[in-house]
C-alpha cells in the first residue's frame, strides 16, 4: 500500500513538471516580415516590368500587466480552520505572499501549517503562479493557501 502511494505521488510529481515544462515553453511570435514578388504578363511590345513590395507587421501594443499593489485573497475553509493569504505584485511579478490566516484547529494544525508555509511562499516566488505541488503532510492548509493565493491574483488580473 506505501509503495503505491509513493508511486502514485512521484508520478503526479512528474505530470506537474511535465505540464508546468510545456505550458512555459511556448514562444511567442516576433515582428513578420514578408516579401510579395509579382510579374506581370509581357504586352505586345518587349517591355516586361517587375513590382516589389515589402510589407512590415508592426507589433501591437501589449495590454499593461497587473496593477501593482497588495491583494488580499479570499478566506477558504478547510477541515482543519480557514486559510486567507495576500500576494504582492510589482514590475507584473509576484514579489511576496503573505499568510493572514493558517489552519489551527489544533495544535498540530499550527504545527503543519507552520512548516508548509514558507515551502509555498518560496514555491509561489519561484513559479511565479498558484500552480505550485502539494506540500506532503500539509494537503488541507496547501489547497486552502493555493485557493485563497489565486483568489488574490485573480482580482489582480495576474
């Protein structure tokens, strides 16, 4: 049964990375440059002319990013107590996540969220999003906090 659940757990681990691997490696496309030769059919004298032209696509202006700032998520009720975090935005990146509120409906609650808190703070820098792993041993206060961190950038428009 523990050999299935760390089977299981290393697969799902692998599935994230896959995905967050693929998703991060779209490219976007750059300025166009296109060239249009066109020759048309000799009259009845010798005369035969050629026209070349050059079109250029200009890029459209990128819609500014988030509005810098603090945005507070919303409260998400676990088994375990309710979950609030804030995120801050600044330059378009997430800078910092803040922990309102953790679970601490018992001590060992408190004890578990303590230790997940700042593997998702350092996850969610790193990742810049809410699409961060579960931290193991803390799967109510990980779901709470990515919950209430995407409630946050959403209002932002992240």
């Amino acid at each position: 049964m523990r050999t299935r659940a760390v089977l299981g757990s290393v697969f799902a681990s692998a599935a994230v990375l896959v995905v967050g691997w693929q998703a991060g490696g779209a490219v976007l496309a750059s300025t166009a440059i296109g060239t249009t030769t066109s020759q048309p059919q000799a009259s009845a004298s010798t005369t035969t002319s050629t026209t070349t032209t050059t079109t250029t696509a200009t890029e459209t202006p990128v819609a500014a990013g988030p509005a810098d700032g603090t945005y507070t998520g919303s409260s998400v009720d676990t088994r375990f107590g309710s979950v609030q975090v804030s995120v801050t935005l600044s330059g378009g990146a997430i800078t910092d996540v803040t922990a309102l509120h953790l679970t601490d409906a018992d001590g060992k609650s408190v004890q578990i969220s303590n230790r997940a808190a700042p593997i998702l703070h350092d996850e969610v820098l790193a990742s810049q999003s809410a699409a961060v792993s579960n931290v193991g041993g803390a799967t109510y206060t990980t779901r709470g906090y990515l919950s209430s961190l995407q409630s946050a950038l959403d209002q932002a428009g992240f």
